[in-house]
C-alpha cells in the first residue's frame, strides 16, 4: 500500500474519502503487526481522517461547480480593485488565520 501524502485527501471528494477509509480499514486484518503495510495503512487512515475533519471545502459547498467558483474568484478580484479592497483584505486574512488555527474535530 502506498502512503499518501497529508495533501493527497485534501484533493479528494467527502464520497472519495470514505470510500477509501472504509477499503483501508477492512484491510487492516489482513497485514501482520509491526508491518510495513500496516504502518503505511494508519498513515493514511490518520491523512484521510484530518481531511474528512476540516471545515467544508470551497469545492464541496460548491458541489465542484467551476464557473460558481471562477465567479466568486472574479467577485474577489472586483472587490480588491474597489475602493472596499482594505476592508475585504482585512475580513479575508482574519477568517483565513480563524480556520488556520481551529483545532481539527
């Protein structure tokens, strides 16, 4: 089994995620302890579980609908050439830092 990087899931769909959680994890008999396979295999478990703990993703909420997401980019890109672009530069960064340091349920 190969290890996946912790960026790996992040790329991935909810549905993805738990399909392969639940593959790996009725796998999980099958290797001898203090194996390689079956340290790779809590690897990802631990990877897949902190992706399936984050907020929800931009690519989630939009139901992986491009144009809503380009649309929104282009909203940001409109507002930081207006006259509000401190303001929303300021709300950005605070909300961004606030989901940075929320602890992973």
């Amino acid at each position: 089994m190969r290890v996946l990087s912790p960026s790996e899931p992040l790329r991935l769909s909810r549905a993805e995620l738990m399909v392969i959680l639940r593959r790996i994890a009725s796998e999980l008999t099958a290797p001898p302890e203090c194996s390689v396979e079956l340290r790779n295999a809590h690897v990802n478990l631990r990877n897949i579980r902190a992706a399936l703990a984050r907020p929800d993703c931009i690519v989630d909420l939009t139901g992986d609908d491009r144009a809503t997401i380009q649309g929104a980019l282009l909203w940001m890109a409109d507002k930081l050439k207006s006259d509000q672009r401190e303001q929303a530069r300021a709300l950005w960064a605070a909300k961004g830092k606030r989901s940075r340091d929320r602890p992973l349920r």
